[in-house]
C-alpha cells in the first residue's frame, strides 16, 4: 500500500490492527488503520498529538 | 462474554501487547475505540467486563471513566484516581497527607504573586503545569528575567496555565526512576537516565533496569493509595537532600520501555490484577 501523502510504499505490518498508526518512512506523515479486512485495508488521517496527551 | 475491555484511543505498544497477553491467557477482551464511542448515560451498558483505561487524551480519558464508572461499570484506575493524578497540586497534597516524600511546591495564582514568591523562595524553580504530560511546558526559572517571561507568555494561554505551580529543583543524578505498580507491588522499575533535566522517555531518555528496594515499595504504596490507584507509574527522585521523593503518579502509564529492559510481563500481570478485582 502507498502513502495517499507522498505514494511511498507503507511498511504495514501482518499482524497491524485497526486503530494503530502508521507512519511514511519518507513523507513522516502519520495514518491510523480505519479499516481491515485481510489484505484490504484503509487508512484515515490519525488525530495530530492533542495538548492533553500523554501521561 | 467480555472479561476485560481496553478502552483506548491510540493502539501503541501498550494496548496490542495487552490484547496478545489477553489471547495467550484465553481472556476475552474487547478493544473499544474511545473515539467511536457514544455512552447512553441513563443506561447501563452491557458486555465490558472490567475496563481497563488506556486513552491517551487526557480529557478523553477522564470522561470516559466518569461515565462508565457512574454507570456501574469497574473501571481501572477510577475516576478518583484520574482527577488526582491527573493534577500534579492534587497529588502533591495527597502525598503530604499519607505521608509520602515529594518536592517542595508553591501555587500561585497570578503572574505577580508568583514572581514575588520567587523573588521570596529563590531560584531556581521549576514551573509545572499542574495538568499536563511528557514533560510539556515544564520550564526551569533560573532567575528574575527567565521567570518573568515564561510566566508571562502563560498569561495569553488557556487558565489552567495561570496556576502558577512552582516546584523546588531537585539536585539528583541525571536519572529519575519509573516505578509499575500493580496492586500494591511494584512489579518492574526503571532508571530513566538523560543529559536534559527532563526525564521523559517521549524527550529521548534512555532506559536501564531499576533494583527495587523496600523503602521504594512501600513508598510507591503510600503514594499509589494516595491516589487512589490500581495499576499506576510512580516517578521518583533521588534528591540529595531528602533521599527518594515521589514527584508524580502516572494514572495510565506506559511500560513499553519497562517491558524492554526489565524483561517483567507487565500487560499479564495487568491482566491477572484486573480479573480478581471486585466488580
């Protein structure tokens, strides 16, 4: 699959579920796993890191 | 039937590696996205089993829990624990109350209360957000001129950056100490070792294993009952003056790092603690 930023491939994991992120090893652009369903898998914008974030 | 759910709304290290302990132990567990969730708040849901939190917001977090909590769902940690930890002036006096070391702090409550209780107290100081996280915003006052801009450019930020909370700079080794707790055990520590006076693991601090002392535990105890917690991250100092000081109880801690190096099965033993919890 190829990055809808930049079309660099995307290294997804196998075992990738829905919610992770991934992110372009070229453009840095972050993308959370939408959908999946065995190989067809789409991908949304992920959420920027919010101000309340983090622990 | 759901045993556990994992209420999340970033799958990082931490939740798959709790979903793959879940599959290894044969718990049902339910991954629930907080982002797609809509709680009917005059009906009790069914099917969650016990939750454990793991949203990354902050506000996400605190909310979820609220609602699940009141609407009789077991929720880990409670909301109790949330709000307390979730502050560092509401955890800095429930550690004075039970009795658990921690840095001294003032608040104050306007940019020039605060300048004067420098200029009264001396520098430097460390101003913390009180709500907030990964070492965001925290800014070190090594004097008049620093102290006065940076709290200044807080007074055109959102109010809770204008409670001023000062905490005393604590002289230590460049390292602080990220203490698991599981119940009341402190099932792995770190040593989280940086060059910056930042410790954080998200600025690029490094990880080593972390020899557990008694006095560590039962301080992490005191400090983990203080807020009310069930499975938390204590962070400790080692200050030279005053030996361990607990600065921080982590509500939803991450343990990637801790798993890492400590080589300790973190998300099972999570697991195994939110099974025997009452419901």
């Amino acid at each position: 699959m190829n990055c809808p930023e930049c079309d660099a491939k995307l290294n997804i994991p196998e075992d990738a579920s829905v919610g992770e992120i991934i992110s372009c090893p070229d453009c840095g652009a972050d993308f959370e796993i939408s959908k999946k369903e065995g190989s067809n898998i789409e991908l949304k914008q992920a959420e920027t890191v919010g101000e309340d974030w983090g622990e | 039937m759901t045993d556990v759910t994992i209420l999340y709304d970033s799958i990082r290290w931490e939740e798959k590696s709790l979903l793959e302990a879940g599959k290894k132990k044969n718990i049902n567990i339910q991954m629930v996205d907080c982002k797609k969730l809509a709680l009917d708040l005059e009906k009790k849901p069914e099917d969650y089993g016990v939750v454990i939190q793991r949203c990354v917001s902050y506000y996400r977090n605190l909310h979820a829990t609220a609602a699940l909590e009141g609407l009789g769902v077991k929720v880990i940690n409670c909301l109790n624990t949330g709000v307390f930890a979730g502050n560092k002036l509401f955890t800095h006096m429930l550690l004075k109350k039970f009795g658990v070391p921690t840095p001294d702090a003032t608040v104050a409550f306007s940019k020039d209360a605060a300048l004067e209780a420098l200029e009264t107290n001396g520098y430097p100081k460390v101003i913390k957000p009180t709500v907030g996280s990964w070492g965001r915003l925290i800014s070190k006052l090594n004097d008049k001129e620093s102290a006065e801009g940076i709290i200044e450019s807080r007074e055109t930020m959102y109010p809770i950056y204008q409670i001023h909370y000062l905490e005393e700079f604590v002289k230590r080794p460049p390292r602080d100490i990220r203490a698991i707790m599981v119940g009341d055990k402190i099932v792995a520590a770190i040593y989280r070792n940086s060059e910056h006076w930042k410790t954080n693991m998200s600025l690029g601090g490094t990880a080593e294993p972390c020899k557990v002392t008694q006095e560590m535990e039962e301080m992490c105890i005191k400090a983990k009952n203080a807020v009310q917690g069930d499975i938390v991250g204590v962070d400790l100092m080692e200050s030279e003056e005053k030996g361990l000081v607990v600065h921080e109880v982590n509500n939803t801690t991450e343990y990637k790092n801790t798993v890492r190096v400590c080589g300790v099965d973190i998300p099972s033993l999570m697991l195994d603690y939110a099974l025997k919890v009452e419901r």
